[in-house]
C-alpha cells in the first residue's frame, strides 16, 4: 500500500490575515504522520460563509477518491457549524476520506474513536437542529401573542381582496375553482387561496 495521500486545507477570516502559517505547521504535520500532500487550498472567507470555493474543490477530490485525509489546524477551520461540519464528515465518511485536526479533535474515520465521535456528533447537530426549531416556534409563538400576523393581510392583495366576494358565489353556485379561474382571469390556485382564507 502506498503513502496516505492528503490535501491541505487552510482558511482565514480577513483579508489582512494570511495562511502561511497553517500551511508551514500542516506541512510539518503531514510529514511527521507520512502523508503525501497533493495539493494546498487557501481561502480568506468568515467562518459563517457559504459559498467556499476552495473547500469546494476539496471536496470534489475526496469525491475522486484522489485523498485519503484533508488536513487542517482546527475543525473551525473546516465547518461553518457543528450541522454543516456533521454533514461534510458524513460525506467524506461515505467516500473513504478522514478529516484530520492537527490540534483537538481528529476525525480520522478509519478508527473506531473517530467513527464514534462522527456519531456524538451527528446527534448534536440533530440536537441543535432540534433547539433551532424550538426557538422558531417560540418566537412566532411569543409574537403572535403580543397581536403581530404572519401571512399578507388584507389589502396586500388586491386584486384577489377585491375578486373574493365574487368567487365565494360562485363556489357556493357549485362552479369548478377551473371554471372561476378562467371566468374571472385568475390562477386556479388563486381561486383555492380565497376559498381557504373563507373571504
């Protein structure tokens, strides 16, 4: 079998920073642990940035199979959240490919510790998950108590505001939402909104 193949992945917040640092200690990582680095991927992005055009690149070498590791400082490094970190791992699992912190905690998925961790992992993602759409429902909860309505109200729509008595006669008439549709130069989805809504 031959050298471990791995890509370095270094990442700064502004642009007064620089990666020279991260790659100067992640080369001398990969050397000690006798990787054979292919490649070193630098990007200036916050942490909180979706669009991360070099870890995008890694990512579709780890899809390749051409790694077995991607190597960085800090898993902060890496994943914009604890979600987003659980789902690249989950990715990388699939392919074979471990992600490798040089200082904390070490996703190296070829090892039963590392497998377990992506699992504890995976259920704090869920949990925060969780807690994400706890917060949501308590908040709109907390808002529509104090009087505030979601949705559009009346006058925001004002052609259909202004059709909906129309269109209440007609359904009670018994005609099709198709045919009110057509007749009143409406969509039929329009039609089924008013119906909903009891104008």
């Amino acid at each position: 079998m031959g050298q471990p193949r791995a890509a370095i992945y270094c990442r700064v917040s502004t642009a007064d920073q620089n990666c020279d640092r991260q790659e100067r200690d992640l080369r001398d990582f990969a050397e000690r642990a006798g990787y054979e680095v292919v490649g070193v991927f630098k990007e200036t992005a916050s942490g909180a940035k979706t669009d991360r055009v070099e870890r995008k690149r890694v990512m579709g070498l780890a899809q390749a199979r051409q790694l077995d590791a991607i190597l960085v400082t800090e898993l902060t490094r890496w994943g914009r959240s604890t979600i987003d970190l659980v789902h690249t791992l989950q990715e990388l699992q699939a392919w074979g490919v471990s992600l490798i912190a040089q200082t904390g905690l070490q996703f190296d998925l070829s090892t039963p510790q590392g497998k377990l961790i992506a699992s504890l992992m995976a259920a704090l993602a869920e949990f925060e998950r969780d807690l994400t759409r706890e917060r949501i429902r308590s908040g709109m909860a907390a808002a529509k108590a104090k009087g505030r309505v979601f949705g559009r109200r009346p006058g925001q729509r004002p052609k259909s505001d202004k059709l909906a008595p129309k269109v209440m006669e007609l359904v009670a008439e018994g005609r099709s939402y198709r045919w009110i549709a057509r007749e009143l130069g409406i969509n039929k989805n329009t039609v089924g909104a008013i119906v909903r809504r009891g104008c």
